[in-house]
C-alpha cells in the first residue's frame, strides 16, 4: 500500500487537491486501486450519532454539520463535538496515535493508492510509516493565503517525502500541482502506480 497525505487549515483545499490527484491518475490510465479514507471518519460518525444527525458524512452535509450548534451539549458545534470525543476520549483512552492506527485497521487489506485528505498531526504519521515503510508515504502540505492553524486542534506535518503547494490561483493551476504530485510520486519515489 501506498499512502498520500494531504495537510492543511481548514479550506485551504486538501479534498479538492485528492480528487484532482485521482483525475490525473485515471487520466493516465493508472490501474492501481485507489482509495480516499479520512482519519476523521469515526469522529464524524460517532458525533453525527450524539446528535442524529443524518446527513452524508462528506460534501456539503458534512460541511453544514461542522458549524451547526447543538443545544443539547451546551451549543458545541459539530466540529467542537468531533473535536472532544477525539481529544477528551479516544486519545486519553486508546492513545494519540488512535485515529492513524483505526485508518490502518480499515485498510489493512487494501492493497493500492490510499489517499488520506486530513493529515493533521505529527503523532499520525509515525504509524502510517511502521506500516508501509517510509518510501511509501508521502505528504504534501496545502497553503492556501493567510489560512492557518489558529482555533484548530491540527498542525502541520513532515515526514522524510513531502512536499509544498501554494493553493493561491485557479482550479486549473490546482490540476496542473495534481500533476506534478503524480510525477513526483512514479519518478521520484518509484511508486508503481
């Protein structure tokens, strides 16, 4: 398995750059499997099941879930719920590195492309490597104007292949940074895609 990370602050394009990446593949006429998962997923769901909430967990439901409040749990809003079942129980629990080693557990028979649109913290990456190996994981860090980091729970990560994008012009200009993403992964990391 490979896996390619996208970090970044909230809008800043990290979904819009996987599905840009996974165009240029097929366009390639690339035929390995290829799979988006999120690292969030369980948040999304256990938070969508507190407040039953039944919109689809990606896209636009998910997007308005994020900001609504929720009166029940003292106004917090989708994203603040997220936030603490994974900072005030799954972490505290099962340990930091949780969330990389569920994604691992889902995939773990999946042999191919896994695309991970939510990279977000240094404790994930060390688990995605003793999995596939260093040579197989490669982060690219998204900037995209001012956005940052402030009033969220995430950060930038590095591992030993990364790479930046600056996300400031057009879609088209997105596309071609999908392209070269995809160049740098078959020429410089030999991946057999």
């Amino acid at each position: 398995m490979y896996i390619l990370g996208f970090n970044g602050p909230p809008r800043s394009g990290k979904d819009s750059m996987a599905a840009m990446v996974v165009e240029h593949m097929e366009i390639q006429g690339c035929d390995i499997p290829v799979k988006v998962d999120y690292l969030s997923l369980p948040l999304r769901q256990i938070a969508y099941q507190m407040v039953g909430y039944t919109g689809d967990l990606f896209g636009d439901d998910y997007e308005s879930f994020k900001v609504m409040q929720f009166g029940q749990f003292e106004a917090r809003t989708g994203r603040e719920l997220m936030i603490d079942v994974s900072e005030r129980f799954l972490k505290p629990t099962y340990g930091i590195d949780v969330m990389a080693k569920m994604l691992l557990q889902r995939n773990h028979n999946f042999d191919g492309l896994l695309l991970v649109p939510d990279s977000g913290f240094m404790c994930e990456v060390q688990p995605l490597i003793d999995a596939v190996g260093q040579n197989h994981l490669y982060i690219v860090r998204v900037h995209r104007g001012d956005l940052n980091f402030n009033n969220d729970s995430r950060e930038w990560v590095h591992c030993f292949h990364d790479t930046d994008i600056n996300n400031d012009g057009s879609l088209d200009d997105l596309r071609v940074e999908a392209g070269r993403i995809y160049g740098r992964l078959v020429n410089k990391m030999n991946w057999k895609l």
